[in-house]
C-alpha cells in the first residue's frame, strides 16, 4: 500500500510529507493541547468528575435559584421524613433539608476554594523561594515546612479555629495553613529541578533577573503540576472544612454548611437519619470528583500518556 502522496508503504514521513500511518492515511501531528484534550476525554473516570464538579459549582452559584425554600426559614413541619414537598425532610426546626444542602453547597465550595488559594499562595512563595535561591533560604525553607509538617493538618486547622474563632475567614484561612505544605513541597522541588537547565542557564548568561526568570520560565513550566494538586487539594480542604464544622469550629448556625448540617443531624441519628444523610452524601460526592478530576488532569498532564 503506498501513502497519499506517493511514498512507500514504511509508514514514515519522506521529503516533508505527513506521516502515514498502517492503513496509508496521512497523521497530522496534534498540538500540546489536542494532545491533552484528547488524554482527558478519553478518560472515563476524568469526564465522570468534570461534569460532576461543574454540576455541584453551578448548584453552589444558582443555589438561591434552585432551592425550593428559604434555608432558615422555620415552619411548624418538625423533623418530617423525606416527602414530595420536602425531598430531602426537615430539620428540628421545621427547615427544609434540600433547601439547606442547596445553599451548603455554596459555602462548602467557596471554604474549599479559599484554602486552596490561601495554600497555593503561601506554599507557592516559599517553594519558589526555597528551590529556585538555595543555601540558606532553602534551609529556612526546608526547616518551616518539616515544624508544619509534624502536625495533622486537621489538627492544626482546629487549634487555629479554636484561638479565633468559627467563622468562614478563619476556617479557611486555617485549613489553607494545614495544607500549604504540600504545595510548598512539589513547588520547591519542582523548581529546584528547573533552575539548573539550559535554557535557565540562558537567560542568566542574558542578564534577566530572578524575578523575571522565575515569572517567565519557572512558573510556566510547573503550571502543570500545580493544576493538578490544586484540584486535587479542593476536595480534601472541603473534606477539612466539613470535618471543623462536624466539631463546631466551622460555620456557625443559621448558616447551612455540610459539617455543621451533620454536626447538628447526629443528635437525631436514631430516629431522623436523613439528616446526616444528604448533607453526607454530598460530602461524599464532592470530594469523589474532585479526585475523579485531578486523577484524570494528572494523566492528561503527564508527558509521558501524550502520545
């Protein structure tokens, strides 16, 4: 069989022409962006929580839309089962469940999003620092993250909460501080692995400073691997946030969050069950995607699956 273009049946590119492939069709070369793109769909699982986190985000920003009732609004329908008019049943305080998980879906999604960033930022900071300068820096670097790393996040998260106070501010603020070391970690040794290249090296020998390096190579090139943790992050700093709200320290009622929903439904387990039901569930299927996602992001990512 002999290409389109005239060429033999070897299946490689001669005198410019595309390559072929076995049944003599000519292969375009895909950009770095087809090439994720296509990695990405072709992953069930990465599609499956796409959809499901785009889903839960745009329940979050619809919420006062889509919920049937006024999430503190109190009637006399104390601790019914789940009905028609109320799907998911009510609270002690005769609030309508679906209602609460609804507009909970927007504060856990906002506290999850806030750790995340307050994490990249400091983590991002001192990995920067520590990978790209070195010597002492890093040693300083080095030193705060391992003090950081020897207590649970969590544990860390509620003693913060516990000296400030229950509130959205400082729940985030404290599970971004029990999460910063990852980042701070794969951003310090991705650069480190950066900073001695040759095109590093190039710039350097130009006379481009280190803020300038740093902003126009470093950061692009482990923009992907940050992606990646930053998705993956959002699910366990929700995860966080419900756990402190489970405890108390999170949101404070009237305010519906996951954990403090949970928190309130356990004194009721016995003969109310489905108020921990849903708010759980959506716990359950939240951080599910979002691993879902950054599992298949981190595959399409990888350069080694580009192929």
């Amino acid at each position: 069989m002999t290409d389109i273009r005239g060429g033999s049946d070897s299946g490689t590119a001669k005198n410019g022409s595309l390559p072929v492939a076995a049944d003599g069709v000519a292969v375009v070369p895909r950009s770095r962006a087809a090439l994720i793109r296509h990695n990405f769909m072709r992953n069930k699982g990465a599609v499956i929580g796409l959809v499901l986190m785009v889903f839960i985000v745009c329940i979050g920003i619809f919420a006062d839309l889509i919920a049937p009732f006024d999430p503190i609004e109190q009637t006399r329908a104390f601790l019914e089962p789940p009905s028609w008019a109320h799907p998911f049943g009510t609270d002690p305080l005769g609030r309508d469940m679906l209602s609460r998980v609804i507009h909970g879906t927007r504060i856990s999604i906002a506290v999850g999003i806030g750790a995340v960033m307050i994490a990249l930022v400091i983590g991002a900071l001192m990995g920067l620092a520590g990978g790209y300068f070195g010597g002492k820096v890093d040693a300083v670097v080095v030193m705060v993250i391992d003090t950081f790393m020897s207590f649970p996040g969590l544990l860390l998260a509620m003693v913060i909460a516990t000296m400030f106070g229950s509130s959205l501010p400082v729940v985030m603020v404290a599970v971004g501080i029990g999460e910063f070391t990852l980042f701070a970690r794969l951003i310090r040794s991705a650069v480190y692995a950066e900073r001695n290249k040759d095109y590093i090296l190039a710039s350097r020998s130009l006379g481009a400073g280190s803020g300038f390096i740093i902003l126009r190579h470093v950061i692009p090139n482990i923009l992907p691997s940050i992606i990646v943790l930053v998705t993956l992050s959002i699910g366990n700093a929700i995860l966080s946030a419900a756990a402190l709200g489970f405890l108390g320290l999170g949101a404070q009622p009237p305010l519906a969050e996951w954990g403090n929903l949970i928190n309130v439904g356990r004194d009721y387990l016995q003969f109310a069950p489905w108020l921990i039901w849903f708010p759980g569930i959506a716990v359950i299927i939240t951080v599910i995607a979002a691993n879902l996602l950054g599992d298949g992001l981190q595959d399409a990512l990888d350069p080694k699956q580009r192929h």
